[in-house]
C-alpha cells in the first residue's frame, strides 16, 4: 500500500543526517590532539627563531645587512663576515646533491623495478644500514682513508691532466692540502646517497601495479614507464627525500668540520679549504665570547632561514608539478 510520498530522486539517501550528526567523542578529541601537536610544533620554531634572533641581536645590531654579505674575517678587529660561511655551506651542500642524487634515484629505481625481490632484499639491508651510519665515523673514515687517497691520486692526476684549461683548471688551484670544500662534498654524498635511497625507494614502491602493467600494456618500454607511469606518481616524494638529504648536508657538523678545512674564505678553487655555517659553530664556538658568541648564533639562525626558505621552495615546485600533471 502506497503512502503517496515519492522520495526526491536528486537527494542521496541518508547522506546530509550522516554530514550534519555530530562525530564521536573520539573524533573531536583527536582532531583536537593532532591540532595541539601542530601548535607546538609551530610555537617550538617560534621559541627557536626569536630566542637565536635575540641572542644574536649584538651582532645584527654592529654590522647589519652588511655582515653578512661581507667576507672580511678579522676576529681581532672584531669583523665577522658571514658570507665565506654561507659559500662554503652552499658549495658543500650542492656538490653532494650533485653526486648523490642522481645515484639515490638510479640506485632506488634498480631496486623497485629491476632488480627481483630476494636479490633486492640484502641490498636494502646493507642500504638501510648505511643511513644510519654516525656522522663521525664517516668523518673519521674521510680524514684517515679517503683524504690521502684523493690527495695521492685523484687530485695529482686530474689536476695535471686540467693544467692550463681556462676555466677548469681554475677549479683545482695550488697545490692541494687534503681538506677541501670538494672532500667535504663528496664525503657529504655518501652519507646522503643512503638516505634518499632509502626514502625514495619507499615512495617508487608506492606507485600502483596496475599503473606499471598498463604502460607496459600499450607498448611502452621500461624507460617510457619509468616517465610516464613512475615519475608522476612519486615526484613529489622523491623531491621529499632529496630534501631530506639537503637538509643532511647543509646542517652536517662534524664530518664537515674534520674535511672542510677550517679557513673562512670565497675561492673558486674546489680543493681549497674553506668553513661551512655548522663546522664554523663547532670548532669555533667554545673560546667565542662577545661580540664573536653573537655572531656564531647569528650563523645557526641564517642557516635556520636558509633550511626554511629551501623547504618552501620545493613544496612550490611540487605543488606547480601536480598542477601541470593535473593540467595534462
């Protein structure tokens, strides 16, 4: 027997009561925790920026703008250039991206969709191992092995072979000490490669099956799939793990500080020593006082800035990508 009410075919059954109830005691205090732990989160970098800006504030205040762009380095006079700091932070950190990026991605991708399974699985292990490797060792590792190596037949033999070229044979300069910006950077690549490795791997192996099956389904080869199955998928993971690296080498402290040489200056020699902003604090920070203490905490606060406006800009370049892919 009919009620003579029709339902409204254009209203979803039971969906505007479902949206419109309120959510459980649980839900509410969750949302509530995972927003508390956010605020903190962003009052802990607050706390950090203000309390390193104000410890500092002696040295802003003295040589302003100017310092840190300037490269005079005269401890005794009082003249404290930030700007050999930030080279040499710069150039270390960009020589192991370099390096270790293209051997992260090439490494990752062999393992995910190359190499089998059980072949792959003691490779990762040994991967994974490595991540976790102190920054000492490494650093120990770089003074006793690696640095009489590159000095004894890397360096002799390239330097000889470049000898008189115009433009690289600049790069390598007089005659080489064993610590330089170049041993520190391919140091900071090997500590790094593990890591991004290991990140990007895990975000390779997100990418569907079906995905994969279906490039390879419409003739396409393992290089084609890779680009168009792979790369859109995991690019902005990947951008995630090489930023983790980044972030690795750019606040690296003691390895740097065993390998970069401990001379503040701006040369475009690759094998000249030079400091970095974290070996910079380590090694001088214990005897600073003064006007010389300001200036070093106003160096972790500019390497604090650096590390936040590299983070944003690749969360833009990710965020334009996913744009372009949707576009496409």
């Amino acid at each position: 027997m009919s009620t003579g009410v029709q339902a409204d075919p254009a209203k979803s059954a039971g969906s505007a009561s479902s949206l419109t109830r309120r959510r459980p005691l649980g839900d509410r205090g969750f949302q509530l925790l995972a927003l508390l732990a956010g605020l903190l989160v962003l009052a802990i970098l607050i706390g950090i920026a203000v309390s390193t800006a104000q410890q500092g504030a002696n040295w802003f205040s003295t040589a302003g703008f100017k310092g840190i762009f300037s490269t005079v380095w005269d401890p005794g006079n009082n003249q404290f250039g930030a700007m050999a700091f930030v080279y040499g932070t710069a150039l270390t950190s960009a020589i192991g991206i370099i390096i270790g990026v293209p051997v992260s991605l090439s490494v990752a991708l062999l393992l995910t969709e190359v190499v089998p399974r059980r072949w792959a699985a003691p490779i990762i292990t040994i991967i994974d191992l490595l991540a976790v490797v102190p920054s000492v060792v490494w650093g120990l590792w770089g003074l006793i092995v690696f640095v009489p190596w590159l000095q004894n037949t890397v360096y002799s033999s390239i330097a000889s072979a470049l000898n008189g070229i115009p433009v690289l044979g600049n790069l390598f300069g007089p005659p080489f000490s064993g610590t330089s910006f170049m041993t520190a950077g391919i140091v900071l690549a090997i500590m790094i490669t593990p890591i991004i490795t290991s990140l990007g791997r895990e975000v390779i192996a997100t990418v569907p099956t079906t995905d994969e099956e279906g490039a390879y389904a419409l003739g396409a080869t393992r290089w084609e799939m890779i680009r168009g199955a792979v790369w859109p998928h995991s690019q902005g993971g990947v951008v995630g793990a090489i930023l983790v690296g980044l972030g690795r080498a750019m606040g690296e402290t003691i390895a740097a500080a065993l390998l970069i040489g401990s001379q503040p200056q701006i040369v475009s020699h690759l094998f000249a020593p030079g400091y970095s902003i974290p070996a910079g604090i380590a090694n001088l920070f214990p005897e600073a006082s003064g006007e010389f203490r300001s200036f070093l905490i106003g160096l972790g606060l500019m390497l604090f800035v650096i590390t936040i406006i590299v983070n944003l800009g690749a969360r833009g370049f990710v965020a334009r990508s996913a744009r372009r892919m949707r576009g496409a």
